[in-house]
C-alpha cells in the first residue's frame, strides 16, 4: 500500500511539474495533451503501427530467449566433454561473442554474413541475439554446475539412482535454484537489447515510434508508450521467472 502512495504521488509531482513549466499555457494543456494524443496514435490508426512493432518485438524476444538457452546449454556441454577441441573452441566461441558489442554482431550478420540471402531480416536478428547471449547463458550454467559437490552425485549413484533419475531428482532442481536469479537479468536484458533490430529494418517497437516521430514531429508519446510496453513486458517475464524460482527453489521450501 505504500509503495502505491509513492507511486501515485511521484506521478502527480511529475505532473505539477510540467504544469508549473508551462504556467502560461495551463489553460491549454489537457487540450495540448489530447491533441497530441491523437496526433501520433489515433490519427492514420497509427496504434496499428505500435501493435506490428510490438508483434516483431515479441517474436525477436521469445525466439532469442529459447534459442540461445538450448544454444547456451550447448555450448556448456562442449566446454565439459572429454575431448578437448571441443571444450577449446566452445571456450574459444563464448569469449569471442563476448569481446564483441551485440550491435555489431547484428550488423555483421545482416551485411556480411547473410548479405546475398533471402534469409528475412526478423531471423537474422533472432540468429545474432541467440548467439550473442547463448555465451552469456552457457556462463551461468556453468557456475551453477560448479556450485554442486561431485560428492551428491556420486551418493546418488550409490542409492541406485540412474544417470537421468540423478539429473531430474538431484542436478536440475539445484540448477534452477543457482541458474534463475542470474538468467533473469539476462532475459530482461535480451528484451531490451532487441530495440535496436531496428538497424537492419526490422518493424519492432523502438522503429515503429521513431516512424510516427518523424511524420508528427512529436516524440512524446511515442518514446512514452514505446518505454512503457518494454517495461510491462520486462516485468512480466521477470515476475513469471520468480514464480518459477519460489516453486522450485528447495532451500526456500525446506526453511519454510
């Protein structure tokens, strides 16, 4: 209830404080905010544009996010096998993609590497953030995979527990617990990093208000409503993945 009135009176301070920055035109101002309004978001229906963008956004997200965890896990693998070549250039990979900012990489991908293709530009993206975040995301498996005691493993063993009977019972719920709060900030920060597709022409949120900002010449509410859907989308996923974490967190459960 507090953090209510805060918010709630954070936002009328905002307010009064435009108001007080534009003291001659109080008289005017809902009507300049209406009109404004309906400028860049009624008018030409040009809400269709935002609703598209948000279309590319969710699939650019969601598509990157699902990719670059299974891609993630493997590069993990690669770096435990016995071989090693394999665990040279899986490290090798991780600390390239690593080195290299996620703009550029998107760039390369779209002007070099997949230049001459038909291959469409939202799938170029998705490859590039999967890629570059997959290196981040085989970090966190990793560091979660050093926090369990080979000594629970081998117990497992020595109860009878087959290997995939050790994984589900005995690794994966200890994996979640470690993974989760870290792969979180990396989910949000893969939702983020996709407001720049828009480089190599890809209709996504952040594209679709600077369009309507340069036909209206208003940046108000476009950059407004951009930043607001990012943030309940962020906030959703983040949300959904601490549900996930309370359910599966044995530590939690075992003290309560």
């Amino acid at each position: 209830m507090k953090k209510r009135v805060i918010y709630f009176s954070t936002f009328v301070l905002i307010i009064l404080f435009f108001l007080f920055l534009n003291g001659e035109r109080f008289p005017f101002f809902f009507q300049d905010v209406y009109n404004s309004f309906f400028r860049t978001v009624i008018e030409e229906k040009r809400y269709l544009l935002f609703l598209r963008g948000l279309k590319a956004t969710l699939i650019l997200s969601f598509g990157s996010l699902i990719l670059s965890t299974v891609l993630g896990f493997f590069l993990f693998y690669l770096q435990h096998t016995k071989k090693k070549i394999f665990s040279f250039l899986s490290l090798f990979f991780v600390r390239l993609l690593q080195g290299v900012p996620v703009t550029v990489l998107l760039l390369i991908f779209y002007f070099v590497l997949f230049g001459r293709s038909n291959l469409p530009a939202i799938w170029v993206a998705i490859l590039a953030f999967s890629l570059y975040y997959s290196s981040y995301i085989s970090e966190i498996f990793k560091g979660a995979f050093k926090s369990i005691h080979q000594n629970q493993i081998d117990a497992s063993y020595a109860l009878g527990f087959s290997k995939m009977q050790t994984f589900q019972y005995i690794l994966f719920p200890q994996l979640c617990s470690f993974i989760l709060p870290v792969y979180k900030n990396e989910a949000v920060a893969l939702i983020k990093s996709t407001s720049i597709a828009g480089y190599i022409s890809i209709m996504d949120l952040t594209k679709a208000s600077d369009i309507i900002r340069n036909r209206t010449y208003e940046a108000f509410f476009p950059l407004l409503f951009t930043a607001l859907i990012y943030f309940i989308l962020c906030s959703s996923v983040s949300k959904m993945l601490d549900l996930f974490y309370r359910r599966i967190n044995l530590r939690r459960n075992f003290q309560s």
